[in-house]
C-alpha cells in the first residue's frame, strides 16, 4: 500500500509485525552464509491490515536479493481450516453423542470418546471388532434393512437398536447414519435413549397402575350398590318378621299373609 518513496531508505522492520523480525534475523544469517533463505512473514499494510509474505532470498556481497509473494489468501485458508480441525476435534472429544466412522464392510474406523463413557468399552475393543458383535441379535435385521436402504439410497437413515455394555447390559441407542461420498464409509451419531426408555417404562407403569386403581374403584361403586340394595331387602324382611312376632304374640292370626309374601 505504500509508494515506493516512502520505502526507500527505511528499515524494512518497521513494517514488521513485532511478534515475526527473530525469525528474519535466522533468515539473513542464513542469506549471509551464502545459502537461501526462505521465511514468512507479516507486514503491516498501510491501511492498518495484515499482509503475509513470503520471501526467497540470497546474500550477494553486503547486500542480498529478495522476492516476497503476497501469501495472505493461503493463510486465511489455513486459518479457517485449522478453526475448523479444532473445532471438530473439540465437538468429537466433548460430545455426549456417540461419534463413529464405519465402513459397509462391518468395521469402525474412529470412534469418539462418548462410546467408553456411555458403554464401557476401549476405543481399542472397539475397532478390533466388527460392529454386529455389539448389537443385540434380535436388532440385526431391522439395522441391517436400514443400512442397506441407505448404502442404495445415499441418504441419511435414522434407526433404534441395542447396543451391548461392557457390564454385560444393553442399552438403546437412536442412531443417525449419513454414508460418505466414497460410497464405502459412512458416519454414525448414536444418542443413548437409556434415560428416555427408564421414564417410558415408569410412565407405563403409572398408567397400569391407574387403571387398576380405576377397575377398583368401579368395582367398589357396583359393591357399594349391591350391598346397599341388600340392606333395603334385608331392612324389609326384617321389618315385616317384627309384625309378625308382635301379632302373634297378641293372638292376632288374621290376614299374617300379607306379611309373609312381601
């Protein structure tokens, strides 16, 4: 950015970013020593931005000969490839999900951090073998349905199945697969449904429990009915033997009938 007559005659570090002018200093030893030296660095353009460049230069005499290129691109790209590295690392190492790349062969070939925390197992167990080893044999045709629809399709599948534990257990596993573009890998997300399948069940189990309670509670009503309806005929019969008892007691005989029919 600057004109060439603001540059003759000033050290060229003043342009340097101030973090970079030690590795200069190796450079033109490096030149001095009639080798070539080549180096990065960065310059403060004049309108206040960074510029990377890279230099080749050699020693002749007391003065050397240098040709910068302007590299400012391939850092950028570099850059937001190694934001990108690291942030997938980062989301690989931290994630609760279950990670994995796997093949249509069988294998893994990565799996995250997450498969020892929710199962048990060494990320060297697992790779060793192949992944049918760890689902439940009652699970294997509706995974492999799944994973051959996608393998044809070239579309994400979503799946359940169970997922043997380093203990011995199972545990349900929701998977989301997408294949790679080589058509021979694929990336899996498994999320351990443990938690939601425990909540499930003891839903289920208070709502049994409310039924029975309900059919309980129907049947103390219809009791309640019937023995109330019992009383009544009884308070009846009970009634009418009382008369009878008090008019025989008198030596009144006529017309008892109507006390014994009701």
């Amino acid at each position: 950015g600057y004109a060439s007559a603001e540059l003759v005659g000033r050290q060229d570090n003043v342009f340097v970013i101030p973090a970079d002018p030690a590795t200069r200093v190796v450079a033109y030893q490096t030149a001095a020593a009639g080798g070539q030296a080549r180096i990065e660095n960065r310059y403060r353009h004049k309108n206040g931005s960074i510029r990377w460049i890279a230099w080749v230069a050699v020693a002749a005499g007391e003065i050397s000969y240098a040709t910068g290129r302007d590299v400012t691109p391939e850092k950028e790209r570099e850059a937001e490839l190694a934001a990108r590295t690291a942030e997938r690392d980062q989301l690989w190492n931290l994630s609760q999900d279950m990670l994995a790349r796997a093949n249509f062969g069988g294998g893994m070939s990565a799996v995250s951090p997450a498969w020892t925390q929710v199962l048990g197992w060494s990320e060297s167990e697992l790779l060793a073998r192949p992944y049918a080893r760890f689902r439940h044999p009652d699970d294997m045709p509706p995974t492999l349905e799944a994973i051959g629809r996608m393998a044809q399709t070239q579309q994400p599948t979503r799946f359940e199945n169970r997922i043997a534990t380093r203990q011995g257990g199972w545990k349900y596993i929701e998977w989301t697969v997408t294949p790679e573009r080589d058509g021979e890998n694929f990336v899996a997300i498994g999320r351990d449904l443990s938690l939601n399948k425990a909540r499930e069940a003891e839903l289920e189990q208070a709502q049994q429990s409310l039924r029975q309670s309900q059919k309980m509670e129907a049947v103390g009503q219809l009791t309640g009915g019937l023995a109330h309806d019992f009383n009544n005929l009884l308070a009846s019969i009970s009634g009418a033997l009382q008369v009878l008892k008090l008019k025989l007691q008198r030596g009144q005989y006529a017309g008892l009938e109507r006390y014994i029919d009701i």
